[in-house]
C-alpha cells in the first residue's frame, strides 16, 4: 500500500511538470493547429538560465526564497520572450503557407535552440547543486514527500489553476477560445487574432519555463538536448488529453505521470519510453481526439 | 494520348537529370578518397530522401519515422551476412521486402489517421524501433553497440571492395530509384498518391480505396528505403541504433520540405544540403546545426514550397 503511496507521490510530481510543458504544446495547436516542435527546447533551455540566476546568486549556502523566485522568474519572462520572438519571426510569416512549412520552421527553430543552449553552456550535463534547495522530507506513512516534490506539486497545481482562471473568466481568455474555435469570426467580432496568437506563444512557453526549471530542481541536471524527450513526452500528455483542451493537458500530464511512475515498477527502465509510447499509438488508434477532447466531425 | 511538343527549355531541362548522373560517374575518377566516400553517402540518403517522398511528398502522409524502414533493411542485410553467411547481394532481395512488410504493417492500423496524429503515430514507432534494437532484441540486433564486420559485396567473382566500387553501385542504384520515381510519377499509381494528397474525399467518391493506395505508398516507401539500408550498411561495414534515431527521420522529412515536396531535383538538392554541405564546413562542427536550424526558417519563410518546387504539373 505503501508503496503505491508513494508511486503515487512521484506520479503526480512527475505529471506536474509534463501538465505544465503540455499547456504550451496544446495552447498553440488549440489556436494555429501547429505542433511547435521547439516548445520542449524553450522549456529546458528555462532550466539553463534558472541554475545560472540560482548558481550566480550565492555561493554554497542554501538558495534563498527571494533568489528561488527569483530564479523562476528570469526563465519564465526570458523563455515569453523567446517564444514571441520565435512567433514574430519564424510561424507568423508562414501562417498562410502550407501547413507543413511551419511545422519544418519549428523543427530549425528547436535545433537552433538547442544547439544555442549547447554552446552557451557547453554540451557537458550541467548538474544542479545538492544544496540549493532545503533538504527537507516529509514522512506520510512509510512513504515520503521531499521538499521539491511539494512545490513542484503545489507550483503546478497553483499555475494551472490560475491558467484555468485566465482562460475561463476573464475577457481576453475569452478572446484566446474565440480564436481557437474560429479564427475569422473572431476576427469579424473584433478580437484582435495576432494578440492572441502572440500572447499563447508568451503564456505557453512562460508555464514551460516553470516546467522546465522543474525538471531541472528534480532530477538535479540538465542537458542541452533533454528538450526534445522531455517535449515529446509532454506533447503525448497533450494528446492523451485532447489537444487543444486545456484542462485535457493537466489532466493528461498527471495521467501520464502516473503511468509512468506505475510502469517503472513493473517493466525495467530501458523499455519505459517504448510502454509510454505504446499507450499513446492505442490512444491514438481508439480515441485520436483524446479524453477530453470532442468528437468533432473531420473537417474537410 | 499526344504529348505537347516539348520547348527548348523542357528539353534543357530534361537533359538536367542524365547529365547530373553522368557527371557523378567521373566522381571516383577526378576526386579523392573522402569525397567519394561523403558521394556514395549521398547517393544512399537520396535514396532514403526519394523514399520519404513517395510517402510524404506524393501520398502526402506526414510520415515523421522513416528511419525506421531504413534501419530494417540495414539490419536484415547486418544480420543475414554476419550471423548466417550470406553474400551481400543475396540479402538485398529480403532487406527491401522486409522492410516493405514492415511498413505495410505498421502503417495498416495507422493510416486512417489524420495528418498530425499520423506523424505523432510515426515518431513512436520510431522510438520504439530504436529502443529494441538497443535493448537487442531476440538477440540478433547487438544492442547498443550494432553489428560489426559486413562483408564486401562480391559481383561475378569481383569483391566490391574499393570505396569506388562502391560508389557505383550506389550510384546505380541511385539511377534506378530515379527511373522508378520517373514511371511512378507517370503511372496510375502515381496519379491516385498525388489525387488522394489533394482531395481524399473526391478521391474515394471515384472508387478509389484510399487505405489500400495509402498502405501501398508506405509499402513502396518503405521498400525502397531498405534497399538504401542495405547499401548504408555494406559503406559503413557495420550497423548501430545511433544511424537510425527520431532526429534522423526528422533530418529526411525536413530535406524533402526544404528541397520541394514531389520534386526530383528539389529532394536531391536538399540531400546535398544536409549531408554534404556539412561535410565541407566540418571545421566549424559546434556551429553546424545552429546554423542549420537558422537556415531551416530562413528557407521556409522565404520560400515556403521549398528550394525547388515542383513544376506545374504537365
């Protein structure tokens, strides 16, 4: 029992980043239906920048709170603007041109950052000092809870929720759904489309900043090419919960999470990605639009 | 039917593709060692290029995992030679119907996605092609490490064993694949793959069996990329898991959308671009693929139907 206790604790923790990275995939294909295949690079490259702000700030002893939010910060405002500079100059000018033309721009776009990300920090893994965070654990039953897994737990669930917010009751949420559903009668209702594509590519990529940081504070390392894996496997949490649906990807994230961390108990590590992209074939084969996404009659 | 009197420019033009193979024939004669080596290397991914095409450029499938059909012929060449003996030019029959089979069968449960669940489906099938062959599985893969010492293809009691050798038998093999593109793209089987690529529903209201022609361009495809696979491994004498990576079939999608969906020249050109062009700036290795990504968006902005699209269709 306990043990599943504690599968479940690393689930939701490992499901926390994916739902936060996942935003960002499903965000931009809800509104130009483009896969940006730089999304999980501009997640990890945040997770450059934050252990460069956490390692410049103090030597040796524990990160501060102020420098911790600090950290996440930076990478979260630095990777917005990454990915509105990516929009204006790589997917706006091809938003008229085949759609497969943008899906190619967004491949250069990732192994531009990535190897950006390689010969700035070097192509050796860039491991995150042990103290930079409290060493805290917490005991619940024979199962624990450290310190990072709390807040990665708490920081997503709080983001989410406050993405839900923004998307569900405010007006320009309002305007980001208009646009998803049809881009031209947004446009006729006066909803500005360019500032809303613009503002997914900020909005995503900031909540993939976080993610990426995550990842970086849980596993302790980072390396220049982990965006690709680490977006991929975002981008099926997207899907298993219906692209495009914003609650779909926090809910694919945590159920992707969560499978993995059950898997891992079951089959060994070297086939873990195979299991994970297995499921995603026979969601695909069974349910292509996902959980929660709807049965929409294809398009034609 | 009458064919329209072809212009002096047709004609140039026509004249383009034999003399570009003519001119590669001297190859061996006029260049060193290392540039018939980068040559053949090119002429196969070409061909592996050309085969992405037929799936993704003329049956329009956003096939993201053709490394896969690649790394089956590969292996099976790999494994035939080097477990059971046989001469190189007896596996090459199997490799291509292999990996034929496989890309009927991985592409039979697929095919009726739509675009991007496709390409999704396709990269995992990649993935996990790539995980069992480190994971060397049934034994026979060598794991991480692949298989070493493939033999040297013997042609009428000739060992092919000079890198020039080589170099034509990938050359001509690379002639013959140009020749099938050229009847495929004039045959009826050619005409469905581009009809079902510009209006799947009006193509199916003429009768037309969408998921056998979409399967058959996987299994064409595929076939030809585990020839390619064959000739990959007698160059190289030797097979690994790293040759046939996601990034590998992303590198092949790209080529084909940077040089021109459903032109010859266009996925040549881009073959050229992403294998040679590396090659001369081998200096500058840390910097290569930043500017490639950078070149990759420059070329899409500027000239979103790629370098060298397809003419208009005759």
């Amino acid at each position: 029992m306990d043990v599943v206790l504690q599968q479940f604790i690393n689930g939701v923790t490992v499901g926390g980043f994916y739902a936060l990275i996942a935003l960002g995939y499903t965000m931009v294909y809800g509104v130009l239906k483009l896969i940006n295949f730089a999304h999980g690079d501009l997640c990890i490259l945040a997770a450059f920048i934050g252990l460069t702000v956490l390692t410049s700030g103090l030597g040796g002893a524990n990160a501060g709170a102020l420098l911790l939010a600090a950290a996440f910060i930076v990478a979260a405002v630095a990777v917005g603007i990454a990915g509105a500079v990516l929009e204006f100059t790589a997917y706006r000018p091809l938003r008229k041109a085949h759609r497969l033309s943008a899906v190619v721009s967004a491949l250069g776009a990732s192994m531009l950052i990535e190897n950006g990300i390689m010969l700035i920090w070097s192509p050796q893994v860039q491991v995150f000092p042990a103290n930079l965070l409290p060493d805290l654990t917490w005991k619940i039953g024979s199962a624990s809870i450290s310190f990072v897994q709390v807040m990665i737990i708490a920081g997503s669930l709080i983001l989410m929720a406050a993405l839900y917010f923004y998307v569900h009751h405010t007006r320009f949420g309002t305007a980001i759904r208009a646009a998803a559903i049809d881009q031209d009668a947004a446009r006729l209702m006066g909803i500005n489309v360019n500032r809303v594509i613009a503002s997914v590519f900020v909005v995503g990529p900031a909540l993939g900043a976080v993610g990426g940081l995550f990842v970086g504070l849980y596993y302790r390392e980072a390396y220049f090419n982990m965006g690709w894996i680490y977006g991929l496997n975002a981008f099926i949490a997207a899907i298993i919960g219906g692209i495009g649906n914003i609650p779909g990807a926090m809910l694919g994230g945590l159920l992707l999470g969560l499978f993995n961390a059950f898997a891992a108990g079951y089959v060994s590590s070297s086939w873990q990605e195979a299991i994970t992209f297995a499921l995603l074939i026979a969601i695909l084969l069974v349910r292509p639009t996902g959980i929660l996404g709807e049965r929409v009659a294809e398009k034609i | 039917m009458v064919a329209p009197r072809p212009t002096a420019l047709g004609r140039a033009r026509r004249a383009l593709g034999p003399a570009f193979w003519l001119l590669g024939l001297l190859v061996p004669v006029l260049l060193g060692g290392s540039w018939i080596s980068i040559l053949a290397i090119f002429a196969i991914y070409a061909i592996v290029a050309l085969s992405q095409d037929i799936v993704l450029g003329r049956a329009g499938m956003y096939d993201m995992g053709h490394a896969v059909y690649f790394g089956v012929g590969a292996y099976v060449t790999a494994i035939l030679n080097t477990r059971l003996g046989w001469p190189i030019f007896a596996t090459w029959p199997i490799a291509i119907v292999v990996a034929a089979l496989v890309g009927v069968v991985l592409s039979a449960g697929i095919v009726k996605l739509r675009g991007d669940y496709l390409l999704v489906a396709t990269i995992g099938f990649n993935i996990i092609f790539v995980l069992a062959l480190g994971n060397n599985v049934a034994d026979v893969t060598g794991g991480p490490d692949g298989i070493f010492g493939i033999g040297v293809p013997q042609l009428f009691g000739t060992a092919l064993s000079s890198q020039g050798a080589l170099f034509y038998l990938d050359w001509l093999a690379l002639a013959a694949v140009l020749l099938l593109m050229r009847n495929l793209e004039r045959s009826r089987i050619g005409r469905v793959f581009r009809y079902l690529k510009e209006d799947e529903l009006a193509a199916t209201t003429l009768g037309i069996d969408a998921r056998y022609y979409k399967i058959l361009a996987f299994a064409i495809g595929a076939g030809v990329a585990g020839a390619a696979g064959t000739l990959f491994a007698v160059q190289l004498a030797s097979v690994s898991p790293g040759s046939f990576v996601f990034t590998e079939s992303v590198t092949l999608f790209a080529i084909v959308l940077v040089g021109g969906q459903a032109s010859i020249p266009g996925v040549l050109l881009g073959t050229a671009l992403m294998f040679v062009v590396p090659q001369v700036f081998r200096g500058l290795a840390q910097y290569r693929y930043f500017a490639f990504g950078i070149a990759m968006i420059v070329v899409m902005v500027l000239r979103p139907q790629g370098i060298w699209p397809r003419g208009r269709a005759r």
